[in-house]
C-alpha cells in the first residue's frame, strides 16, 4: 500500500510536465494554423462583390445572371533558380496560395485575370528551371472548370523589349494560350489582350506581328459599334461581335509623368511618387498609348508593372486602374481587384489580403507569451498571481 503511494506522488511530476508540454503544443499549433490558413479566410470573408447596373434592356431577373464577376491581380513574381532563395519562395508562394485558393472558394468568381510578370525569371529561365516555375504555378493557381484563369504577358516573362525573342514569346504563349491582339468575350463582354512589351514602336518582328493583330482587331470591334460605314465591303464580311466597348487588359501602364496623382494606402511611397517615368520602360510610350487609345476607345483599362496602385483619366474620360501586386514580397500590403462588369457597366472594389506585418506581430506576441510560460513553468519567472498574493502578505504583516 505504502509502495503504491509513492509511485503515485512520482508520477505526478512527469504528468503535469506532459499536460504542460501538450498545452504548449496546442498553443503553438493554434497560433500556426491562424496565422498560415485561418487568417486568410478571416480576411478575404469581409469582401464583397461590387453591385452594378446590369444595363436599362435588361429585366430585373437577367440582371444577376449577366454579371460577369472577375477577379483581377498582377505581379505574382514566382521565384527564380537564379535570385530566389529556397526560404523566400517557399514563404512568399505559400502566402499567395493560401490567398487565391482562399478567394477561389469564398468569393467563386467567374473569371481570373492575371497582369503580366507571373514569374521573376522568365526572361533568363532554361527550359528545365521555365518548366519547373511553370509546376509550380499551375499547383500555386489551380481553379475549378467553372472558373476561367487569363494570364497575361509581362516583362519579366519574356523581358523587356531588348530581351524579348520570339523564343520566349512563343514559350509564353504555348502555355498559357496568350496571343497579343486576342479577344475574349464573355457574357457579351469584350476583353482586348495586348502585350504591352511589344508596343515599342521599332518595327521588330514580334512588334510588326503584334500590332498588326491589334489593328485588325480594332477593326472588327469597330465594325461591330458601327462606327465605321457598314456599306464598305470590308465591315459587311466581317464577323459580328458584341456591341460593348472592350476593356483593355495589359501589363504595362498607359504613359503618365508619375504617380505623383495616385492615392490611397497601397499607392506608392511619397518618396517614390514624384520619381519620373520612363517610357518604355515604367510606361508604355505617349505614342503607343495614344494608338491604343485610338484603335479601341476602350471604357477601362487594366494594368500592372508598378507594383503600387493608381486611378488615372486618359483623354478626359477613360479610367485606367493600375492593380497592385499579389505578392508580399513586393508590398507589406497586396490585394485584387473585385469587379462586377456588365457590357454596358462595371463597378470595381478593392480587396486587401491580410498584412505581412499583423502576421509577424501576432508571431512575436505568441513568442512572447509562450517564453513568458515556460520561465514561469520552471519557477524561473514568478508567476503575476503569486507576486501578488506576496505582496499582499508582506503588507500585512507590516
């Protein structure tokens, strides 16, 4: 009997080590699973779906059922072989994962849109290191058959102009089926495809080819707005499409001075704002900017490559939105574009994914804490009740 009791008073230590331990490890697990998936979740569930007028020829009931809900978003900047340190990818694609896969499933959009520069390297990659970022993208952006994933061409995925080859192009386009001068249309709704890298004006092959398909696009839109005289031959054979008016989508900017006019709290630093553009480069060129201008009259323009967000007017009255970028290595702050888009009307909202900083602070808060446990656990730190309840003792003893 006597035996059986002291095994007991022995055990007791080693069971509250082992319920202390478990306790650690549920703190820990819990902080972890907040802060890599729930947190995710808590954020993008506050986003909604912008409302907007569905047009006056349609009925109340159609109105839902004709909006086009898209997603929008740029500058994923996966990762290279050559720059991308083996921690750093994992982070930074885990983070934009957790993010799209997150808004795929709350938010169920119809269609994605990507703005150019999906990959950091695209303009050095081999084949094996394109082929393993192309994996990786695929894993990092799966989608549902009932959503429509649009990559758009950038840069960084083919290099800027001086770079670009038609090998690279070509890479590009075989996996992602772009085409510069491509029109997609969805639910009556026209989406112009440009390669803005190929809008450098030089004539090169690719620009010839690219530009060439953007005029006969321009074209046919035209023709189908009637705003060409439909007794010419050229517009009576040509193919119908939807009335809309398109919307351009690009990497590259229209040609402003800056972003000294761009506000909100993902616009870019003050420090940076008033820094000039460069054509060609920051920008696309006054010249190629007013042929875009020209040949498509669009209603809105969709673009990336700043990595920081702007609203600016072009000839009074076509609005161009500058999307920041997905990626938190870029920003502190990345978010989409939400819009609900109809063929006569649009309506854009923003959504920002949640903070890089809010995230590290609540690890050091936890770190913190469960430092601040174990000392107290092993009677290294006193804990606050015991404190107290000493110096409540001492005073009366006074």
């Amino acid at each position: 009997m006597l035996s059986s009791s002291s095994t007991t008073v022995k055990n007791f230590p080693l069971k509250r080590r082992l319920c202390f331990l478990l306790k650690l490890v549920c703190f820990v697990s819990s902080v972890l699973i907040f802060c890599e998936f729930l947190i995710y979740y808590v954020v993008i569930f506050q986003c909604r779906w912008p409302d907007v007028k569905g047009g006056a020829y349609m009925g109340e009931e159609e109105t839902s059922a004709s909006v086009l809900k898209a997603i929008i978003l740029a500058d994923t900047h996966l990762l290279g072989e050559i720059k991308g340190h083996w921690l750093d990818k994992l982070r930074r694609e885990w983070q934009m994962e957790r993010s799209f896969q997150t808004a795929l499933w709350l938010l169920q959009p119809d269609i994605v849109f990507i703005l150019g520069d999906v990959f950091d390297e695209g303009k050095w990659s081999s084949p094996q290191a394109w082929a393993d970022d192309v994996r990786r993208f695929q894993k990092m952006f799966k989608h549902p058959v009932s959503t429509e994933l649009v990559v758009i061409v950038g840069n960084h995925d083919i290099g800027f102009h001086y770079e670009m080859t038609t090998y690279k192009v070509n890479r590009f386009e075989k996996v992602f089926n772009f085409t510069s001068g491509k029109l997609i249309t969805r639910k009556g709704i026209n989406f112009v495809l440009v390669n803005s890298v190929a809008m450098e004006g030089d004539g090169c092959a690719v620009c010839r080819t690219s530009e060439a398909k953007l005029m006969a696009l321009s074209h046919k839109l035209n023709c189908s707005q009637q705003k060409l005289n439909h007794s010419n031959k050229r517009c009576s054979e040509m193919e119908k499409l939807p009335a809309s008016e398109p919307i351009l989508l690009q990497h590259y900017p229209l040609y402003r001075k800056s972003d000294a006019e761009c506000t909100g709290e993902d616009s870019a630093p003050p420090e940076e704002k008033k820094i000039p553009f460069k054509e060609k480069y920051d920008v696309l060129s006054q010249e190629a900017s007013q042929k875009l201008l020209w040949w498509f009259q669009p209603r809105l323009i969709l673009s990336g490559h700043t990595h920081s967000a702007c609203e600016v007017l072009h000839a009074g009255n076509i609005p161009e939105i500058s999307v920041p970028s997905f990626s938190w290595r870029n920003r502190n702050n990345p978010s989409f574009i939400m819009g609900s888009i109809t063929p006569t009307d649009f309506s854009l909202q923003k959504c920002f994914l949640p903070f890089e900083s809010r995230v590290f602070t609540i690890y050091c808060a936890a770190g913190a804490l469960l430092v601040i446990l174990v000392l107290a656990h092993v009677q290294l730190l006193t804990p606050p009740f015991y404190f107290a309840q000493r110096l409540i003792s001492k005073h009366k003893a006074v």
